[in-house]
C-alpha cells in the first residue's frame, strides 16, 4: 500500500475481514493498540490486493469478477511481527496458504489481468510510526493469544483508503458465503 509518513494511504483496496467472534477480538485489540500508541483504529483485515488502480476499483460487478473464490476461506496466523513500515508497525504473519494464494492470484488476475504482483499475507494490528517502541511483553502476550490460530474470513471488502485512516470508507461488500452461490436451483 503506498502510503506518506502521516498514515495517509492512496486508492482502494480489496480486503479479507474476519468472521466473528475472532474479528471482535482482534479489534477490540487494535482499538486497545491504538490507544495505548496514540495511534488510530482500523477494520481488522488481510489485504488481498492493495493500491487498486481507480478503474480496477470501479469494476461494477465484484462479484462476477471473483466467482470462484475458494469458500470457505480461512487464514492461520503464523507469528507476530515488527514491521518497518507504518501500515506494518505491528501484525500477525498470515500463512500463504493454497487458497490464499488461489484467492490472491484469482484477484489479481480478474482486476489487473496479471499474474505478477508481491503479496506477503498478513493482518495488521497496529499502525505507526516504526521508531515507536513496542514492548516485549506485550508482543508475547499477542502471540500467546493469536499465533496458529484460524481465522474464517467472513467477506471480502472493496476500501476506498485515499486520505487518513479514519476516513476509509468501503465501496462494496460480498458475503464469501454468497459469493459462489447462483440465483435459482
């Protein structure tokens, strides 16, 4: 995601978004996160695709462009990593499963028409600042908490992320239960 120092993302972005009762959990830790860092909330989620060109966002019809999504779709938290990046400050490693994978190529094929794109599956916990310090003992207790832990994503979220965090708007929504699912018999 292209971002500037001030948490200021660009474009759109296509999210995974937990199911409850674990996307509960993981926000009410975000929220905790976010304040106790001076730092802001988010909608906890793995980013199948970032920085969406603007045509590939307004694509009308999600739902047609990804039919064959794996469903159900689950992650598996692998470790609880530091990143370097602001976006990256502190979040769970996702295990680059076969169908995260399927779920990731399948995108990007349908909204770019490539094939060929990084992709380091992950769920952020904590945007800010990399110089900020991050307590050890928090990051055992968040391990302890989270790590190999399945996460069943529930829907798949088109993000308008241009502008601050807090103004982050989705554009679409499909139900991952719904998405392979045909009108009639």
């Amino acid at each position: 995601m292209e971002q500037n120092r001030d948490g200021r993302a660009s474009q759109h972005s296509l999210w995974l978004v937990p199911a409850p009762p674990l996307a509960d959990e993981l926000t009410s830790t975000i929220r905790e996160l976010a304040g106790r860092y001076d730092s802001v909330a988010f909608t906890p989620h793995i980013t199948l695709l970032g920085s969406l060109a603007t045509d590939a966002a307004r694509k009308p019809d999600l739902r047609r462009s990804l039919a064959g999504l794996p469903v159900p779709l689950q992650a598996r938290f692998t470790a609880v990593t530091c990143g370097s990046e602001y976006f990256r400050r502190l979040y769970l490693a996702v295990a680059l499963s076969d169908d995260i994978a399927a779920a990731h190529q399948l995108a990007l094929q349908k909204l770019y028409g490539s094939h060929e794109r990084p992709f380091q599956p992950h769920l952020s916990l904590l945007y800010a600042d990399p110089g900020r310090k991050i307590d050890e003992s928090l990051l055992r207790s968040i391990e302890r908490r989270y790590v190999n832990r399945v996460c069943p994503i529930e829907k798949l979220v088109l993000m308008s992320t241009a502008g601050p965090v807090a103004s982050w708007q989705p554009r679409d929504e499909i139900s991952l239960a719904k998405i392979n699912k045909r009108k009639g018999c």
